[in-house]
C-alpha cells in the first residue's frame, strides 16, 4: 500500500480508502466485517462511513454501517489505533434524521455522539459535513445550480457548525473535519472563518469524481492543491457504470442500479458510449476496467485518496490491486481524447 498525508494534520493514510455505504443494504454484517478483514491485512488504514448510511438511505438502513463497524471494532479493539476513521454529518431534508432539522449545536452534537455509540469507538480522526446546507452543484444538481440566496445567512451557519465542530475537537470526539459535495467558495469561506475566529482549519472535501465526472478537475484542482486541502473522491466507478456491467441496457441483480429501482441519472446513453471507450482502453492496457477507473483517479495531482467500495470481496481485491498499477503515456493520452469527445456524459 501507498501513503500520503491527510491534509495538513500529519496523519498518514493510505492513497486507498475503504468506502462503506453498502453495508447494511447491498452486504451484511458478516460481509463487512470480512471486507474490514481484508482491507486493513491490505495495508488500506482509512475507512469512510457516514451516519446517513447504508444507501439507498432508508429509515430502515439508517446507522446500519456504522453499527457493522462498531460491531468489529467491538470484536478487534487493538485494530482501532491503527485505523484513520471518518464519518459524516447529514444535512437536512430526512425526516427520519433528527426530524429532516438542518443544522444547530444540538443537532451536531447529538450526531457526533450517536455515531461515537454506533462505532464503538471514543473518537472520529475526520469529522465531515456530508453536503452543504446550501445549494450545491453535486449528485447532478449541476444541471439546474442555483446558487445560494443570502450570503450572510450562509455565513452565519457555516460560522455556527465551525464553531460546535471546534468544541467536540476540544472533548476530544473528533480529531479534523472536513466537508463533502462542496464547492471552492464553501472551502474558501470555512478557511476565512477559521482564521478569523481561530476555529479549526477544514483539512478535506469529499467529491464524486471519476472518468465520467471531471467537473472538479477545473475548479477544485488549484484551491486543494493550493490550500493544502485532501481532495477524496468518491464513486470512481461512477456507480460500476465504468465497468461495464450496465452496458446494452443490463441491469444485473443486486447491482447498486438494481437497489435504486432500475434506473439512475447517471446512466445516460452518453455515459454509455464513452464507458465502451473506456473498455477498449482498458483491454489494451491489460487491467480491469475497474483498475483503469481508480488507477486514473490516483493520477490526478489533487487527490489524496480515492474512495472505493465493493459487494464482494473479490470486488474489493481487484479495487485495492489498482494501488499498483500505472497507466502508461499512451493509455493517459487515449482516456483524455475520449474525455475531449465526452467531456461530461451525466
């Protein structure tokens, strides 16, 4: 395995991070605790998680993967030292998440401390706010953006959660935070704020980011580099689309398409055309489809670690092997012709 730093904290992680929102859904309990096995025998120190989680979020599934990690650190409590563990606020709009409330100090705190019970665990290394509580141009939203409509009233809130954030730091349940699906003003702003009021600095963003989703490329590119900001891509595989399994209209059973109903925005005949190229790529290169898509995410100057998930442990194996392979010039000259012709397929 390969490490760098998370942000500017000095915490080393592994460029692979382990993604969790299928358990609880898609896997079960005895599922990840095998891919938990797994990955950390890997050498991958990081894992993702999110209170919102297992997805589909669902009443029913709601905590579910948090509770399958606690269930496994309960079991391996050596294993915790040597784990960066992060997990995510959830934001308004689910009523069975607090009442749909947005954010308040109540609100955060509670959050902070049902997921600490959830995991099993006295801290969280990364504390993330998993969208922002204003628009924001992600999970297709790109398409009909609206921005936010007053600035202040923004400003004040984003000043509000830095401040509660800072004092579960000083209580010692979380380490950092960071923010997901966000964008370079959010990152900006929550960076003004901390140094103005000598709150913590923000040290990551989570985006969706892969092959067929580059929007970041453009504008998140210099403020992470820049800032000292881990960028932490999410969905490399764009959903598996990248790997082909949805292509001539499959869709196979218990396939992340399958759970969201049969259908998802993201499967655009556009995205399909461009996946085929993709495949082709793939094949001359000799790897995995799936090794192309995370290999190539791993390329990218900005990102720290990418997010990876699986159903199946040989899913995970293939994912986790892409932390050695490398795409050779003509393999990264042939993707960017492809994204030339498909620049955004969804």
């Amino acid at each position: 395995m390969h490490y760098t730093t998370l942000g500017q904290t000095g915490i080393q992680i592994s460029r692979i991070c382990l993604g969790t929102m299928t358990w609880g859904n898609q896997n079960t309990e005895s599922d990840a605790h095998a891919q938990m096995s797994y990955a950390l025998e890997q050498g991958v120190n990081f894992w993702d998680t999110a209170e919102m989680y297992a997805v589909p979020p669902s009443a029913e599934t709601y905590g579910k993967t948090e509770e399958y990690i606690g269930s496994w650190l309960a079991t391996n409590p050596s294993a915790r030292p040597n784990i960066v563990l992060a997990s995510k606020l959830a934001g308004p709009n689910r009523k069975w998440i607090r009442g749909g409330a947005g954010w308040s100090p109540t609100a955060i705190h509670s959050a902070v401390e049902a997921s600490l019970q959830r995991l099993k665990t006295d801290y969280l290394d990364l504390y993330q706010l998993h969208w922002p509580s204003r628009p924001y141009p992600h999970h297709q939203n790109h398409w009909a953006f609206a921005s936010a409509t007053n600035r202040a009233e923004q400003i004040e809130t984003m000043h509000m959660a830095l401040s509660t954030l800072a004092e579960c730091i000083k209580q010692g349940k979380i380490r950092h935070i960071g923010l997901s699906n966000d964008t370079p003003w959010g990152i900006h702003t929550y960076l003004n704020l901390a140094e103005k009021f000598n709150l913590p600095r923000i040290v990551s963003v989570q985006n969706e980011y892969s092959l067929l989703y580059r929007m970041d490329d453009n504008y998140m590119n210099e403020i992470c580099t820049l800032e000292g900001i881990s960028y932490l891509p999410y969905s490399p595989l764009a959903i598996g689309i990248l790997t082909g399994k949805y292509q001539n209209g499959a869709i196979p059973k218990g396939t992340r398409v399958d759970v969201m109903g049969g259908t998802s925005a993201r499967l655009t005949a556009i995205a399909q055309e461009a996946t085929a190229e993709y495949l082709t790529i793939a094949q001359q290169a000799d790897i995995t489809p799936a090794q192309l898509a995370i290999a190539f995410t791993l390329t990218r100057p900005f990102v720290t670690s990418t997010i990876i998930g699986a159903t199946t442990l040989e899913q995970l194996k293939e994912d986790i092997e892409s932390i050695d392979v490398i795409l050779r010039t003509e393999t990264m000259q042939a993707i960017a012709t492809v994204h030339k012709q498909y620049p955004q397929p969804y």
